[in-house]
C-alpha cells in the first residue's frame, strides 16, 4: 500500500475572514502505483540558477524551462470511476475544485454531496460547525474567538443536501473503495483568522511566504501522523503529495528544508507550471508536487472542496456577528470591493464595541 496526500486552500485572496488551507490523505494499493494515464515529457532545456529570496544563497536549483508535468503515482479518478464524478452529477459522488462545485448564490450542496459521503465512508457523521472543526483540528488554538463570532454558533450539517441522498453515496463510495483497493483515510485543515495571518505577514515578509509555511507546515503534521515514527522499508511507505501551486513561486527546497529539516530534499526539477521534490530511499520515498491546476490530482480536489466549505461556514459566523449588531446589514463574502463597502458599514458599531482592525482585517 502507498499514501496519497493531497492539499489545497481557499480564501487566500480577501479582506474579511479566514484563510483556510486543507490535506485529505488516502491509502490504495500496490497495484493502482503508476497507472496514471499521463506521462514525463522529455526536458527541453534547463539551467542551473539561484532560487533568489525563496532558498538560502547557498543553495543551487535547476530551473526546467518546459511544460514538462509528472504522471502521478495513482490516477485515483479512473480507480474510482464507477463512483466518482468531476462535475455536479446528480447519481455519483462530485470531487472536483470548489470552483467547478460551488458558485456564490447557488448554495453549499455539492460541496456538502462530496464531502459529507467521503466523511460518512470514513465512519465520521459530523453534525454541527463544531464537530467538522474539531474532526479536521482546524482551530487548535481557539482563534475563531477572537473573531467576532457569535458565542452560540454552532450551525447543524449539512445545510443544502439531504442526509439521506448522502448516506446512499457514502454506501456506494464505500463499496467501491473496498472493491477498488484505495481508501481516504483522514482531512485535515487549518483556519487562520486575520489576527493570525497579519502576524504571520509580519514574521515572514509577504502573504505568499505565509501561505507557503502555513501548507507545508500542516503538510508535516500529516505526515507525522502517517508515519509517527521511523520503522522498516516497506511499500506501504511510499508517498506521494500534490499541492495546488502557491502563486508565482517555483522554488520550494528550503521551504521544504526547514519543515522536513532530518532529511535531505531533492529538486528534481522546478517550472512555472509544476515544481517537483522528492526525498528517502526508493523504498520510503516522499514525493511532493507543487502544481498549476494541482485539483485534477482528486485528494487534492477534495481537500479544495474542504477548505471552502470550511470558509463558507466561518463567513456564516462573521455575517451572524455583525448583522446582529448593525440592522439591515448585507452579508460578505469578504473579496476586495465589497470587503471595503462592509467595513464602512460596521465601522461605527465597530468602534463601539472596541474591535481593533488587527482582529478582523487582513492587511494583504
């Protein structure tokens, strides 16, 4: 058996609310490992370069300048074909981006239709805001509370899709899991809330810096959590992990290197469309892919699907706080122009209550 990681993030662009960035891990077999139908295309040039601001001045990168993408090591979308679907199907369990599944208006019920029977498979009936937060350890520290959030929030799941259409779908995905040899094993998210995000902004520079720490960061509590501790060569110790790319960046070694700082990374080769490491012997080898689109990979769809539907329930808080406390009020999704015609609204009420911008404001 080997590990497939896949991660993701969702709101890494606003003013208002958390960011949110997700991992769903899965075990499949042996026999699925290198059946993706996509194949290495040959190097067509390449140049060795400093990696600049991203890796220490020590440290030599290749650059590849080609549209060369890694086959995967398991193509978990033709493992689970008879029961997954890539759009909204209406008979089959959608995993696919959050932006294909979900549209501002148009409710949360295809998120909710894939991952509630994914969790369901996973024996996890998570009822409420608090038990998907909890099951996920999304908030460890309790930040949300200095969030303005509503001290009885606690809003019951799912909110769009019928329990009983997602207990037909976990049924049926279970069935064909165990048929197919492949299995999700846990989620895992992360939510950083504008006080902790202007730290992190603080700490490490800029926005994307953080983003990054805050992804490979979990990244390591998943793998620890995989393998708690060293222990014999076996096949079940492959891994291999696809994150969907962090903006402009294509250099990740030393970003790797301070989070995995016991083992020795390697940049097989870095692009603008997929930069690719690996570290271990071959028989506990540790693939991590960071790519564009890196949602065809499916765990990694997931874990896009996670960290949205994640963000939609804490911008249900934040709504609930202030419209509570400024009458006829119009609910945020917290991007850019309309973030702004929000602040101006609760500005008064804000004051009144002693809310300091830091709290509920990200600076970038």
């Amino acid at each position: 058996m080997g590990i497939l990681i896949g991660m993701d993030e969702a709101g890494y662009g606003p003013h208002l609310g958390p960011l949110v960035v997700a991992a769903t891990a899965w075990e499949v077999a042996d026999e699925h490992w290198g059946t993706s139908p996509r194949r290495v295309r040959q190097q067509t040039k390449s140049r060795s370069a400093t990696a600049g601001s991203n890796t220490s001045v020590a440290t030599k990168q290749r650059v590849i300048k080609t549209k060369k993408v890694t086959a995967d090591a398991v193509d978990l979308y033709s493992v689970l074909r008879k029961v997954v679907a890539k759009t909204a199907h209406e008979r089959r369990v959608p995993i696919a981006d959050s932006k294909i599944l979900y549209q501002p208006g148009n409710g949360l019920r295809h998120l909710e239709r894939g991952l509630h029977a994914v969790l369901l498979s996973m024996q996890q009936t998570l009822p409420c805001w608090s038990s998907i937060v909890n099951y996920c350890g999304a908030d460890p520290e309790s930040h949300h509370r200095a969030a303005c959030w509503p001290t009885d929030f606690d809003c019951p799941l799912p909110i769009d899709a019928a329990a009983e259409e997602l207990g037909r779908l976990a049924d049926r995905f279970s069935e064909v899991c165990h048929t197919a040899g492949a299995r999700p094993l846990f989620i895992r998210a992360r939510l950083v809330y504008p006080a902790q995000f202007n730290d992190m902004i603080d700490h490490f520079g800029n926005k994307a810096a953080a983003l990054s720490h805050i992804t490979v960061g979990l990244l390591r509590e998943v793998i620890d959590r995989i393998r708690p501790e060293p222990r014999a060569p076996s096949p079940e110790s492959r891994t291999h992990v696809v994150c969907d790319k962090h903006g402009g960046r294509n250099f990740y070694t030393s970003l790797l290197q301070h989070h995995f700082s016991e083992h020795w990374i390697t940049p097989v080769f870095e692009s603008h469309l997929e930069s690719h490491y690996e570290w271990g012997e071959p028989e506990q080898s540790t693939r991590v892919v960071f790519r564009v689109n890196g949602e065809t990979f499916l765990p990694t769809a997931l874990a896009s699907m996670t960290a949205k539907y994640l963000r939609e329930l804490a911008m249900r808080a934040f709504n609930e706080f202030w419209r509570a406390h400024v009458a006829e009020l119009k609910p945020t999704a917290g991007y850019y122009r309309d973030a702004w015609r929000f602040k101006k609204e609760i500005a008064a009420k804000q004051q009144e209550l002693a809310i300091d911008d830091h709290f509920i404001w990200r600076n970038r």
